[in-house]
C-alpha cells in the first residue's frame, strides 16, 4: 500500500509537488514542539535568525519530502529537469585517473545528484544507507534504490570495505557527510559557529585511498522547474589529522551551503552529543558564533 501511494505521489507535476509540500512544510512549522525549535535554532546560528526565514526553510524541507516519490520513481523525468554548470569539476578529477569521493549534505534535493551522476553521466557510484528505523519503509526504500549506475551498501563495516575497494579501483563513493556519527566514529570540529560531532570516515577513506574529494549538492529550481547541481572541489593537499579533516570538509560544506541556505536542512539535530562521546570542546579562539571556519562572516 505505501509503495502504491508513492508510485502514485510520483505521478504528479513536480510543480504540484513543490506547491504542496511547502504549504504542507509551513504547516508543521506552524505548530509548537521541537521540530520548529531545532530548526530556528540551528538556522540562528548559522546567522539567520529571522522567522520568515525559518518559515522558508520548513517549507523547502517540505518541498524536498514530496519530490522524493518523483525522483526515486521516475528518475528520467526528473532528470530531463536537472542541469549543472559546472560538472567540469567532476571530469578533471576522473582525467587524474583516480577515483572520487562525493560528500552530500542535506542540502536541496539530495536523492538526485547521486542519480544525475550515475544515469545522466553513466559514471557508476556507490552509496551508502543506513535500514529504516520502520520495516513498512523496507520494501519503498529497496525498490527506490534499485537504480541502474547505483550500488547501495550498509552503513557498516562491509559497507566500508566495499567502499574502499571501489575507491582503489578508480571508483566514485557517495556519502551524507552531515550525519552526527556514534560514538568512536567522530571528532568535534566547527560547523557554522558551534562544535559539531562530525564523522572521521570521509577523511579515512580520503587518505587511505587519496582520492579527490567533491562537494556537491542538487539545488531545487524555482516554480518546479528541477534541479540545478553543484559541484565543488576540496583543496587538496588534504590534512592528516582527522579533526583538521573533518573542519575542512566542515567548511566546504558551509560555502555550499550558504549559496542555497533557505535549502538545508535545518531541523537536523546536528549538535547533539553521540552516547559515549566527550562533551564538546569550546570553540577555537580565532572563531566566533556566526562564522565559518575560515573566518568569514555570515550574511
């Protein structure tokens, strides 16, 4: 039956999607609780503390639940919509011959750049998932990621080694670098002012393996035109330390970020603290509330 529904959801003009998941975001918000709590809480700290555009950006978080159906069952619709300006970033790292490592936050419609890789650009790419919490998403989830180009492995040691083995053959990876891992698996480092657990298995497999890595994310199109998708490569030569690692994936993230801020997702509890985690470090001394690691104020 849920499978049915969004089979069903898919059906529809991505602009009627758009419509209604952003009336439908701003609904949620509407209503007191956490959720809203979080979301104009982490936005505030990130330098945009103003409601309306806490409202906007439940109303995009809206919009990106409702186009999912569209891109996981009717992926070639969706990408006669995407376009990109700069995916010569990803061809002069495949001209080095070495494989890439796409890092993907939760930024705009992230279930369509894996897929305008793979399938628009027939460069296959390797994922990562994590089972649903809820066996009813099983079978939509399974059915979603059988994609042509995309190879979906656990979130766990398997999944790792797969990874690293594609990398070492010249392969591409993609990850969800935005996740707070569990404990053993993070250091705490910078992000948008504020410590943040942030996973160390990017920077592993970045210098297990030194592949290029790729900043990348799917920006949702005025009027429910589609999907432009962003590319940006991580200066290299890439640090040893994991927590100089993770702060400057950090950053490169928040530059991204900051192109299409309405379009993150504010609402995830980014800054909690991993069971079995120390508590977090203060804030570097040359860094304030508002910045970026690199020092640059927010807008």
């Amino acid at each position: 039956m849920l499978l049915a529904l969004f089979r069903f959801i898919a059906l529809l003009p991505l602009p009627v999607l758009h419509v209604l998941g952003r009336f439908l975001g701003r609904v949620v918000y509407a209503f007191p609780g956490r959720y809203r709590q979080r979301l104009r809480a982490n936005a505030a700290q990130a330098g945009y503390p103003d409601p309306s555009f806490a409202r906007r950006a439940a109303a995009e978080t809206g919009a990106m639940m409702m186009e999912m159906p569209k891109v996981w069952f009717r992926p070639e619709e969706s990408l006669a919509k995407t376009v990109s300006d700069d995916f010569h970033v990803v061809e002069q790292a495949l001209a080095e011959n070495r494989g890439i490592l796409f890092l993907t936050p939760h930024l705009g419609c992230f279930e369509i750049t894996a897929r305008y890789v793979a399938i628009a650009r027939h460069i296959p790419v390797t994922v990562m998932f994590r089972p649903p919490r809820m066996a009813a998403f099983a079978p939509l989830l399974d059915t979603a990621r059988n994609t042509p180009g995309l190879q979906a492995v656990p979130a766990n040691r398997q999944g790792v080694r797969e990874f690293v083995r594609t990398l070492r053959r010249g392969g591409t990876v993609g990850l969800l670098p935005d996740q707070a891992p569990g404990e053993g698996d993070g250091v705490w480092a910078p992000f948008f002012g504020r410590m943040a657990y942030t996973m160390t298995l990017a920077g592993k497999l970045a210098a297990q393996t030194g592949v290029a890595v790729i900043v990348l994310a799917g920006e949702r199109l005025p009027r429910g035109r589609g999907w432009r998708i962003h590319f940006s490569r991580v200066p290299e030569p890439l640090p040893d330390d994991s927590q100089a690692q993770a702060t400057l994936f950090n950053a490169a993230m928040e530059k991204l970020i900051r192109q299409m801020p309405e379009q993150y997702l504010w609402s995830y509890n980014r800054y909690k603290t991993p069971r079995g985690a120390p508590p977090a470090p203060p804030m570097p001394d040359n860094m304030t509330a508002g910045q970026t690691p690199t020092g640059t104020d927010t807008p």
